[in-house]
C-alpha cells in the first residue's frame, strides 16, 4: 500500500489523512499505554476492533511507516507490530491528547494518573522522550493493563 496524493498540505490534513478515524488512534493507543503488539491482542480492545477494519488500519500504518510488522521471534507464524521512529514521534501529541480529555471529560481515565499528567503538563517534551526510550526497550508504559 503506497502513499496516495495529499489534497493539500495543510498541516492538519496531513494528519488527518495519516491517522483521520477513530480506529488508527486506538492502534497507537494500544501499542503505546497498554504493551499490546499483535493482531490478536489489538483485536481484544474494549472499543471491539472489527477484522477487516483491523486488517485495515494495521496496513495503513504500515504504509505510512509508522508501524513496522516484523516475525514474531518465538513464533514464525505470527507477526507483532512495533513503532518506527516515525510512530514514536506522536508520542507527546498522544499525550497532549490525554491533558485535552482530563480537561474536559470528568471521567477520563487520565484522572487515574496524576503523576504522569503532571509531568506531561510540566514538560511533554522531556516525558516524552523519556517514553519513547522505554518503548524502544518493547516495555509498555502502563505495564498494569498488561495480563
């Protein structure tokens, strides 16, 4: 799957046009908060990924070089997704994201931890590297949702 042309290069378009539903999010959600990394785990999501959108999303971000699919190493016949450089690099605007909903919406669940809000508050950009180095690692931000 290749690149298809911009309709313009308006900045946020060429966000929208890398990441514009709600499905594309929740993938990055999921490798990124909560450790998952293959289509089997993805398709476990709360949210209740259909296969074919699945299937979809996970090609997309691939095109966009965003996920990289590589063999899983204790199992050939599976594959894990993991962040390129690329993905890593959305890591403060995911996190800008989380400050936007502990805002305005009084349950988010980025009430549940302050701690980390505060440092994304304090300095997205140091928290963020910070997380990217640790994902680089294959750890989960939030080991907790892992099981």
């Amino acid at each position: 799957m290749s690149r298809k042309k911009l309709r313009s290069h308006c900045p946020i378009n060429f966000v929208l046009e890398a990441f514009g539903d709600k499905w594309t999010l929740l993938v990055l959600r999921d490798i990124v908060f909560r450790g998952k990394s293959t289509y089997g785990e993805f398709l476990k999501s709360e949210e209740g990924f259909a296969t074919n959108i699945l299937a979809t999303r996970l090609e997309h971000l691939e095109a966009e070089h965003v996920l990289q699919k590589i063999v899983d190493p204790a199992d050939a016949r599976r594959s894990q997704y993991m962040l390129t450089e690329k993905g890593l690099d959305l890591i403060p605007i995911l996190f800008e994201m989380m400050v936007w909903s502990e805002k305005y919406d009084p349950k988010s669940e980025a009430r549940l931890i302050p701690r980390l809000m505060g440092l994304i508050k304090n300095d997205n950009h140091k928290i963020s590297e910070k997380a990217k180095e640790r994902l680089r690692r294959g750890l989960p931000l939030f080991p907790e949702y892992l099981g």
